[in-house]
C-alpha cells in the first residue's frame, strides 16, 4: 500500500490544491493531505478552519484524509509510513525551489518526492494571489470552491 502526503499551508484551499489532490488520489492508495503549523507565518484562516474547508472539499475521497503537522515534512512521514510527497508544479520557476527541497528531504531520509504539473487552468493560481484578489473585490469564483468563496466573503466583509 502506497500512502503519499500532498503538504501546504492551504491559506485557503484553492481548486489547484484541489486538482493536484484528486489526481493523487487516482494514483496512490492513501493520501494524506498535511497543513504545516507555522507560527512564525501569519495566516488568514486559523489552522482549524483550513483543515475544516480541506475536508469538506475532499469528502467525496475516500482514501484522502486531512492532518496537521509542526518541524519537518519528512519527519510528519516518517511517523506515518509516508513513502512519498506529491506537489503540484505550476511553472518552470516553481521547479527550481521544488527541486531543491526535494533533494534535501531526499538527503534526510528515504522519502520520494513526485512533482504533478498542475493543469493549465490553475497555472496561475496561488492562495496568495486568490486572498489578494478577494481583499479587493475581485471575482476568485471558479478559483476555489463555493463554500471557500462564502468564507472569503465573511472575512473581508461582503457577507
Ligand atoms: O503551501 P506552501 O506554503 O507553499 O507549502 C510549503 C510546505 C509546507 C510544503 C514547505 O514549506 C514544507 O515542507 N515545510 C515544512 C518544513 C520543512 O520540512 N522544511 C524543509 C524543506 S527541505
């Protein structure tokens, strides 16, 4: 049995997350979709509420389940028989920084890292960018799922 980690801070959930996620989940047995707890890194939905918008999105997969972790990826794996991290590539220039994490959890540990090209449509997408829009007023529908929307909408005040 495979069981793979797709990490991220999910600051909020986006339908690129989302893609990269299901896709995952055709390939591998188990996925484990993990929130990094970063203190230092201030976040506009608490961890609780991230981890609460990622199961709801993820409820109609049955082999993906939703964790939280602190410290090092690999060591989140390692404690949960994790072979392997998938992530999600948009573009040339996040293979780069990708790599190189890659080959350093590579160094800590047996852990494989498999890079999944995100789909055209979410080449552009990053949580960053969708709070960025919404804190403006712009129209982020189609980029995450409806119930992300009616929270961005509370939190900036539209609701
Ligand atoms: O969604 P993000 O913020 O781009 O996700 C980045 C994340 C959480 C995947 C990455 O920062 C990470 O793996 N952090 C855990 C700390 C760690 O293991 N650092 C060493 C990386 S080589």
């Amino acid at each position: 049995m495979t069981r793979v980690v797709c990490p991220g801070s999910f600051d909020p959930v986006t339908n690129g997350h989302l893609d990269i996620v299901r896709r995952a989940s055709r390939l591998f047995d188990e996925v484990v979709v993990a929130v990094l707890v970063n203190e230092s890194k201030k976040s506009l939905f608490s961890l609780e509420e991230r981890m609460d918008l990622l199961a709801q999105a993820t409820e109609d997969l049955p082999n993906v389940s939703v964790a939280s972790f602190r410290g090092l990826l690999v060591n989140f794996c390692t404690e949960h028989g994790i072979s392997a991290i998938v992530k999600g590539l948009r573009a040339v220039s996040d293979f780069d920084y990708e790599l190189q994490m890659a080959q350093m959890n590579g160094s800590l540990t047996d852990v494989d890292t498999v890079f999944v090209p995100t789909s055209p449509e979410y080449s552009f997408l990053a949580s960053s960018l969708v709070k960025e829009v919404a804190r403006g007023g712009g129209d982020v529908s189609g980029l995450v799922p409806d119930f992300v929307l009616q929270r961005l909408d509370r939190e900036f005040g539209r609701a």
